[in-house]
C-alpha cells in the first residue's frame, strides 16, 4: 500500500478553494473532499454506489457473563436484519445505501439469504478468558476471506460494522493490546449492562488480559478474537488495497481498523471514520489513531449504523469536486 500522492492533495485543495465560495467554508467538508478525491486517485471522485457489510459473529467470552443478553441474540438479530427491519435496515434505506450481512462466524446455521454471505471461520471464537479465541491459521484465514470479501464488492464505498454480542470485550481487550491503552480505559457498558455486570465484565477480561502477553497484531487477533473482528481487519485492507473507500463505523469496527493498521500502517491515512460512539475507550481509540470522526450523535448500537448515517455527507463531498462552478466563471 502506497501513500497518498501529496501533489494531487494540493491540486484537491487548489480546485477547492477556486471555487464559487470562500476558500474553506464548507470546513470539515472539504477536508473530505480532498480525502476522498486522494484515496481515489483522482480530482473528481464518485461515491454513489455505498454498501453496508455486517460482520457477525459470536464469541466465547460471553461463558463468563461478559454481555447483557444471551448468545442467541446474535443468529436472531442477523435474521431481523436479513429481513430488511432492523435498525440498520431503516437508516440504510433513508441513506440509500445497500445492506449486506457476512458471516464470519455466528454460533447456528443461518439457511442461504440474498443479502448473506457465508464465510463462517467456526462457529463462535473459544472463551478468551481461558484459551486463545482463534488458532494462527484461522486469524490468516479471516483476514484472507475478509480482504478478499471486500476488494470483490462493486461498490465505490464500503461501510463496515458488526453484529456479535460479546464483542465490545474483545474490541476492549484489543484496543488495551494493540493501542496500547489500560484496560480500564478501553472497557465500557457495552450493549448496556447494570453495573454488577460491569463488574464481572471487567473482571472476566483482567482474567482473559493476564493470561496472554501477546503484542504482535496476529497474535493479539488470536488471543482475544473475534472472528467478525479479524475479518473486519482484513476487509478494511483489502477493501483499501482495491481503491474502495472504507468507512469505520464504531468502537467495535475501531478496534478491527486498528488491528488492520498495525498490520498494514498505509491504511491509516486512508479510513474514514464515521462517528464517534458513547462507548468508553472510543474517543482515546480516535484520539490515538488522530482520527477525526464525522459524527458525534451518542450512538452505540453497532450494526454501522453511524457509518450508514455518515454515508450522505461522502456523496455530497464528492458532488462538491464534481459540480460545483470556479468562482472564474461566475465574476
């Protein structure tokens, strides 16, 4: 992965401030602009086209009451949004953007869906508290199928988020790993816990962080999972290493663009990030990364629901490059 071209950022700036505006009215907008035009190689990018991908999957972390709600949430909650009436379904919708769900590793049989791809690692990672959640082989393997997943989709932009009850811990314990971060700071209320079970959330995952001294991103993918997480990792290079536009939804997708940049540090430059979650560690994740969100609304439902949202603001950067007159033409 290549940095991006400095020159065609000043050309992106320069077409910017020529315009029928003042130079830098539209703020933060702009900066998008530019960001888009460089990541596609071209003063007139096109972002019409935007699919949402779900990653799902299950994790073994939740045998140590980690989670509010049962396992059984997530194979239902993928189905909810198979069927077009989930939360992320409706703002997809509105935001005219394409809504896919990948399995990457749930923990039951989902039968074949337009809108699924079957790309099962295994059925739910192993209890991080007790044992590595994936093997080696099986983190290489998702972020194989995840890179290869996205760098096959037709869209222009890519939105990635999850679906996995248990895996604002694993996001945690990466986060903690990977950033690196005290645990403390990385652990939140997750899908919302009372806080008897905050307390057994933070104790299962002290348990899970002593047991491994893992530091390598690989390695750490291993230790703490979780499938849906690891193939997120390698959507986000893939997706980036094929030209896409790869948008970061929350605290649980954060964690997955983190593991993808410590294993491929070009891509840094080159993930947009959609909002900044309620979730606790989020704001350090971002601040960390010196990444600047485009949204902050307190959302932490996951699903990429903040990046659906967030989608409209790329079509109308874009649409910026592409339509608007020089000022030229118009004195």
């Amino acid at each position: 992965m290549t940095p991006l071209d400095p020159n065609l950022i000043t050309a992106l700036r320069a077409k910017l401030d020529a315009q029928a505006k003042p130079p830098g009215a539209l703020g933060a907008l702009e900066a998008l602009a530019v960001k888009l035009g460089a990541i596609q190689g071209t003063v007139t990018p096109g972002v019409e086209r935007i699919e949402a991908l779900v990653f799902a999957g299950d994790h073994g972390l939740t045998e140590e009451g980690v989670a509010a709600y049962p396992p059984s949430v997530t194979p239902a909650m993928v189905r909810l949004i198979l069927s077009g009436r989930a939360s992320v379904n409706a703002l997809a919708r509105a935001a005219d953007v394409a809504v896919t769900v990948v399995d990457a590793g749930v923990a039951a049989d989902l039968p074949p869906h337009p809108g699924l791809i079957d790309a099962k690692l295994r059925p739910g990672t192993r209890n991080a508290a007790r044992e590595d959640a994936l093997s080696p082989a099986e983190v290489d393997a998702a972020l194989a199928r995840g890179a290869e997943i996205a760098a096959g989709r037709a869209a222009d932009v890519l939105a990635l988020g999850e679906m996995g009850i248990g895996n604002s811990s694993s996001a945690a314990l990466l986060m903690h790993r990977l950033l690196p971060a005290p645990l403390d700071d990385c652990i939140g209320l997750g899908a919302g816990h009372d806080p008897q079970g905050f307390a057994r959330k933070t104790a299962a995952l002290e348990r899970a962080a002593a047991r491994s001294d893992a530091r390598d991103p690989r390695a750490v993918l291993a230790a703490f999972g979780g499938c849906e997480i690891a193939m997120m990792a390698g959507a986000f290079i893939g997706g980036a290493r094929a030209g896409k536009v790869m948008l970061v939804d929350g605290f649980i997708a954060s964690a997955a663009a983190l593991a993808a940049i410590r294993l491929e540090p070009m891509l840094a430059e080159r993930l947009i990030f959609a909002h900044r979650s309620a979730e606790r560690g989020h704001t350090l994740l971002l601040a960390q990364l010196d990444a600047a969100p485009l949204l902050d609304l307190g959302l932490r439902l996951g699903e990429g629901t903040g990046a659906v949202l967030a989608a409209p603001l790329l079509r109308g950067a874009a649409r910026l490059l592409a339509e608007v007159a020089p000022l030229a033409e118009v004195l």
